[in-house]
C-alpha cells in the first residue's frame, strides 16, 4: 500500500470509517462530516504553523509524528478490513 500523506487520503479514511460504523449514514450526515473534517483539518495545521512560527519546532515535529502513528493504526485498520 503506497502511503500517501494528503488531506484528501485522510478524508477518504475518514470517510470509509464513518459509513462503515454507520456514523455518516445519509448524504447530509457525510456532507456535515466533510465540513467538519476540514475544519478540524484547518485548525490543527493553523496550530502546528503557529508553534513553528514561534520556535516549537521540537514540540511541532512530536506533535506530527504522535498523529502520525495514529493515522497509520487507522490506515492499517481499514487494510485488515479491505481483506
């Protein structure tokens, strides 16, 4: 599996995730689930861009990486799930 590291990949995680659990079960509920994905998405990256601005590099690159294993639990989830 090639990983790739978008906002795009994650929303179609996200999304894959949220159908399967039945979270997103109609056209509006996933329509809510979009905005508020990148809205989220939006946040997180404005923060992240603030700590580098100020000089938290270190604090910004563990921040990164913590989320970094968290997406990859989710992505070898749906794997096991595809198979």
């Amino acid at each position: 599996m090639t990983t790739k590291r978008s906002l795009r990949a994650l929303w179609t995680i996200y999304k894959r995730t949220s159908v399967m659990r039945g979270f997103a079960s109609s056209k509006r509920e996933l329509a809510l689930s979009h905005v508020a994905f990148y809205s989220g998405a939006r946040g997180v990256l404005k923060v992240l861009d603030y700590m580098i601005e100020h000089g938290e590099t270190d604090a910004a690159v563990r921040t990164i990486r913590r989320f970094g294993r968290q997406i990859k639990v989710i992505q070898g989830l749906q794997t096991r799930k595809a198979h």
